[in-house]
C-alpha cells in the first residue's frame, strides 16, 4: 500500500496491542530524546574556548559582539576563516548579549540547539520507517514509535557527534543541522500533502533549507539527497533510473530546481570564501596529493565515517594530514567503502533501505571528502553530522524489523539491547566531550594518539609561549612540528614569536623570514618580523614590513599602530599621525592609539585637537591614570587651570603614589598662587622619590615664592 498524496494521516497507536502506547507517551519520546541528548553532553557546560579556531573566531573577533549595523553587515559580508554563516554569527552576536564572553553560555546554546536536532530528527525517522514499511500489521505500528527514539537517540549520543557540540566554533553544524533537519520533515509533509498545502509544506520547505545554507553550507547535496527519498522510501520515482526522465515525472524535477539553485549559488559562496580568505593553499595540496592520491583518500574518508559509526573508538580533534605517507595506510577503508557500494547495488531489490542510505551518504559526504583538498587535515569528526543520518534510521529500521518478527520476549530483550547501546554510545561520548574541556589537555590527548601532529606541537607550544616561564618548553614543541613537517609555516612563526619572547632577536628574524616564504600572504608574520626589527634598531626594515602587512590586510589596526611609531622614530609626525588615524579608524576602543595619537597632535603643536584625544582616551578608559594625567598637561598649557585640576586630582586619586602626578599638581598650584599648597605636594614627591630633581627645584621656587614664615 502506498502514501497517496491527499491521503488521510495513519494512525501510529492500536487501540490495543502487546505494548500499545498512549500519545500522550508518544509525544513524550521526542522530549526523552532530547532531554538524553543534552544530558549527555551537558558536561561540554563546564568547557572553555580551546585554541583551536574558537580564539581567531571568538575571543580575538570583536566584528560579531553586538547588533548594530556595522557589525550585522560583516556577518552578511564576511567569509572569515573560510565560511559563510551570516546565521551562526547571529546566534553567537546573541551569546554575547546574554553571556558575555563566558564560555559556558556558549556551550549551552550549542547543547540546546543538537538536543532540538535530535527531537526534530525523531519525527522525520518517525516518518521514514512508516513510509518504509507501509504495510506493518496492526497490532504492530506500535513499534514506530520506539524505533524512531532509537534512531534518534543513536543519532544524538552518538560520540562522533562531540566534535559539533563541544567545540563552540563549530555552532554553525548544530544550527546549520536544525535548519537541515526541519527542511527534510517539511519536504516530506509537502510529497504527503495535496493542494494548498503541499505548496505551503514545500514552501517551507525551501525556506528553511536557505537558513541552513546561511548557516553553513553542507548541506549543499540536499538535492540530491532528495531525489534519493523519492526514489525510497516515497517510492515517486520508479524502480528503474532510465524511467525518470518521462513526462509524466516532469514535476518532481521542477520542483528541485529551487533547491538546486540554492545549493549552487552556496557552493559557489563556499569556494569564493575559501579562495579569497586563503583558507587552504589549495595549489601546494594538489601538487603534494596527486589525483589518484586524492581518490584513494576520498574512498578512505567515505569507509572512514561508516567505520567510526559502527566503532567510536580513536575518535580525535585533528586527523592531521600525514607530511610522508603511503597510500596503502588507506587502501584498507578506501577498498571496504568500494566493496560496500558494490554490495549494496547487488542487493538494491531485496533491501532498498541499504542503497538509498548509501547514496545519500555518499551525496552528504561529497563536498568534504578532499577531492578538492582543503584545510590540514584528511577526515573530521564533525562532518559526519549530516551524513551519518541515514545509518541512525537504518539502526531505526533493524530495530523496527525485529520488533515486528518477535514476540513479548524477544520484544523486551530487543528494546533492552537497544537501551543499552545508547548507554554505551552516551558513555563514550561523554568522555568524548571532556576531551574538549581545555586547549592544552586537548592537544597532549592528540600528541598521546597521533605524537607525529606537527599542528598539535605547535598549538601546544603556543599555549606553553603563553605561560609564564614556559618558553623553553614552547621552544621544543615548536621544534618539533618543523622536524615532522618542514613545510609547515605556522611553526616557524611560532618559533619566532618564542625567539623573539626569549631576546633572541636576530634569530627570530630568521624564522618569520622562513614563515613568510612559506606563506607570503600571512599579515601576522609581517607585522611580528617588523616587532623584531624595531627592537633591533632596523626602523627602516621594519617599516618595509609594517606596510607589508597592511597591503596584506589594510585594516590591521596593530599594524597601522606600529608602523605611526616607527615613523616618529624617523621624525615624520605627519606621516606617525596618519597611521595613528587610521589604527583609531579599525579599533575605535583602542586606547593606546587614542593616547600616542593626542600625543603627536601634542608634539606638533596642535594642542586644541590634542586635548579632543586625551578625553577621548579617558573616556575609553576612565581608571588609566597616565591619560588624565596627560590630558591635565595639555588643559594646563591651553591655561584651563580648573579643568588641569580636576584632571590630576583624578590622577591623584587613582595612584596616589606617582611621584610625577603630585610633583605636576604642585606646579599647577604654583601658578595659581598657591605657594604653600604647591609645596606640600613637592614635599610629597620628594617622599616618594628623593631623588626627584625637578619636585626638588621646584619646592625651591614654592618656598621663595611663599617668604618667609610668619
């Protein structure tokens, strides 16, 4: 019996049965699963951002913390780190609102957002088993309910699905899957639907799947993976492929145009993000990984995913792209996921299931199988989220098939064996989750799997660079990436910034000069070689290398900083003024260009704008003593003697130790004639710095202006 469209809706619960359900505990079993779906994962709440992009996207980003129209069209415009996601920006723009930069509250959102992935998922395996098996006898359709929960639950506590909840950066799979999701149970409400409302489920439908894409864009095979549910288990396409294109199916094609040209127009978002942000040196992969290489290595990532499903064990982080390697570390999984797609076409009449979740595995996997090489790494654990939907609803349906062959027994062992499997499943996944906890505990568990991770050694080396007192340790890790992998920049970058760190200036040098043949594109490097020359002594190298990193990235507001003091160092005022301008312009908070800004006013003589910078210095940052101080010098020169006052007496106030604030306080009160009130403030520096010449002289000039004690 087939699912006519216009059909009445068929009633999942018997009246009566061996294990007949309520639905008022139907419904509870999407609200189970996603309550064990953030149970599970709960324990990524105690999770802090790791170093492992989640700092280049979260805690050095400032382009995504508010609302305001500025920062809402970067997150319209920008492929920052090679992805666009305007949507995943909006929801992270909301957890700075509500959290700050408390991790934790990040980690909830993602938690939130795969516990609604999970319950949604219910309802569409829910849909998939009853199309499935359309003529499941009566006293049996009681079964759907229980093996949709499985396929959930299988889906959700799944450890292969740690990677997308525990890492914050990766919010953009959790809420790209929703969207996913919700677009498949609305598509498949629209093929049961007739009239009005099939145009209004399709509709739907098509919304939400444009919210996916501007989530994240992996779901760009959906296409396909919908011709492939018409195909099974809507049975909308006939058996034989050479049928399809007869008029008479004309309309189900028609209606994947929208989504096609949606997916195509977000494949083509996704290459121009990755091209233009430099995110992969595409040209260096391809001539390392030769075409058939690359082959092989798809076909090891397609058996790779199926393997991991069925074993979660091994499960790391970064799945590094080996320096030297020989194919035949892949040809085991690349020949089983060749032997499993010739298995499931040989068995495609007799099991029609294994097929169509074969073929929309392979679909999904698609755009990230490293045919076009990206990024440092083979396979990742977060591109199964998608893929791996189609084996949940498998297990779904082997459950399904097994409630419905056996009787009350055999029933309860089945439904326990399937309990005990999401435990286990949860289990591992639970200590999957802590495997994210912190930065440096994330890359020793790598290095403990994988030593040969030259990205590990340098991650780990960076956080070591951070420490205090852990340069030398930091030093070794970064030795030893460049040792695995000579080719490998970022290590010598690192190792440069550590060199730099210890004084070793000339050697530093020599390290970025390497980072940058390695990559000639990387601002980072320009602007730290510049640091180094400039502590050498070399302004004019290091000037060369300042305008190189702003040619590379013209609104790196380090850079512009850096290279306004050079140029005071070569006497140009101008020239220094200009670039503290235009630092001020990329980081208007930026209290540091604020400051040496009013001072080059100050020094040319402009005193009027000066004094406009050191308010606006001391409105970014009311507590910072030196800029009131400054601020009540240049008020003192322009003779605004109240205003200077006011002005040291909050220098004052604020460090009340500083020798120099009381000794300029007291030249104000000098000038304002009073003598006796001024000496008691030199005497006061004095105290503080006995060595103080000028409070000395000027205590001199106080008394003689004061006469003699009456």
């Amino acid at each position: 019996m087939e699912n006519k469209p216009g059909a009445s809706p068929r009633k999942f619960l018997p009246a009566s049965g061996p294990f007949s359900l309520s639905a008022a505990a139907a419904w509870l079993l999407p609200v189970f699963v996603a309550v064990a779906a953030f149970a599970v994962f709960s324990g990524a709440l105690k999770n802090g951002f790791v170093n492992w992009d989640d700092d280049i996207n979260l805690i050095l980003n400032t382009n995504y913390r508010g609302l305001d129209w500025t920062r809402l069209r970067w997150m319209f415009t920008t492929f920052h780190m090679g992805h666009y996601q305007p949507l995943s920006w909006l929801t992270f723009a909301f957890d700075y609102k509500l959290w700050g930069m408390d991790p934790a509250g990040y980690h909830l959102t993602n938690i939130l957002l795969h516990a609604a992935n999970a319950a949604v998922f219910y309802f569409v395996a829910l849909r998939l088993l009853r199309l499935a098996v359309p003529a499941l006898p009566e006293d049996k359709k009681w079964a759907l309910l229980p093996s949709a929960a499985f396929a959930a639950l299988i889906f959700a506590v799944h450890p292969l699905r740690a990677e997308s909840v525990a890492w914050a950066t990766e919010r953009r799979d959790v809420l790209s899957g929703l969207f996913y999701l919700l677009t498949v149970l609305y598509y498949l409400k629209a093929c049961a639907g007739a009239g009005e409302a099939r145009r209004k489920f399709l509709g739907t439908s098509l919304l939400l799947y444009a919210l996916s894409l501007l989530s994240k864009g992996m779901g760009v095979s959906l296409p396909a993976v919908l011709i492939v549910l018409d195909a099974y288990p809507l049975r909308r396409l006939p058996a034989s492929p050479r049928e399809w294109l007869s008029p008479a199916l004309r309309k189900i094609w028609l209606e994947k145009v929208p989504f096609a040209l949606m997916s195509l127009a977000a494949g083509l978002a996704g290459m121009v993000a990755q091209v233009t942000t430099g995110a992969t040196d595409y040209k260096n992969i391809v001539e390392y990984v030769g075409l058939g290489s690359r082959f092989i290595q798809a076909l090891y990532g397609v058996g790779f995913y199926l393997w991991k499903t069925i074993l979660p064990s091994g499960l790391l982080p970064l799945y590094e792209r080996p320096f030297h390697s020989s194919q035949l570390e892949f040809m085991p999984l690349a020949a089983a996921a060749l032997a499993c797609s010739a298995a499931f076409v040989l068995l495609r009449r007799r099991w029609p299931a294994l097929l169509a979740v074969w073929v929309a595995y392979l679909a999904t996997l698609l755009p990230v199988l490293q045919v076009f090489p990206f990024g440092p790494y083979i396979v990742a654990d977060r591109y199964s989220y998608l893929a791996c939907l189609g084996w949940a609803v498998l297990a779904g349906g082997a459950l399904l098939a097994g409630l419905r062959a056996y009787g009350r027994t055999g029933t309860k062992v089945l439904l326990a064996a399937a309990l005990s499997l999401t435990a286990v499943l949860g289990w591992l996944s639970v200590a999957q989750t802590g495997v994210w906890r912190e930065s440096s505990g994330m890359w020793r568990y790598v290095l403990t799997v994988n030593p040969n991770s030259s990205i590990a050694h340098s991650n780990l080396g960076c956080l070591l660079l951070d420490a205090q007192g852990m340069t030398g340790e930091a030093v070794s890790q970064f030795k030893q990436a460049i040792k695995i992998r000579p080719d490998y920049g970022y290590a010598y970058y690192n190792y440069g910034n550590a060199l730099a760190a210890q004084g070793k200036l000339e050697e530093s040098v020599a390290q970025f000069r390497i980072a940058l043949k390695l990559m000639p594109d990387y601002t980072n490097a320009y602007y730290n070689l510049g640091n180094s020359l400039i502590r050498e002594g070399k302004t004019d190298e290091a000037i060369a290398q300042y305008q190189n990193a702003i040619r590379v990235t013209p609104d790196y507001a380090n850079a512009h900083h850096n290279l306004g003091t050079a140029l005071l160092l070569k006497n140009d005022p101008l020239g220094a003024l200009e670039q503290y301008r235009q630092a001020l312009r990329c980081n208007p908070s930026d209290v540091s260009t604020a400051l040496n800004l009013a001072h080059t006013l100050a020094r040319m003589g402009r005193a009027d704008e000066a004094i406009v910078y050191y308010y606006r210095t001391v409105g970014l940052a009311p507590g910072n003593a030196e800029a009131r101080n400054f601020l009540a010098l240049a008020l003192y020169g322009r003779g605004k003697y109240p205003e200077a006052a006011a002005q040291f007496r909050e220098a004052l106030r604020l460090a009340p130790g500083n020798p120099d604030f009381q000794n300029n306080m007291g030249i104000l009160l000098l000038r304002q004639g009073r003598a006796a009130e001024a000496a008691a403030r030199f005497r006061e520096a004095l105290r503080l710095a006995p060595g103080h010449a000028a409070a000395r002289a000027n205590l001199d000039a106080a008394l003689r202006s004061a006469g003699p004690a009456r």
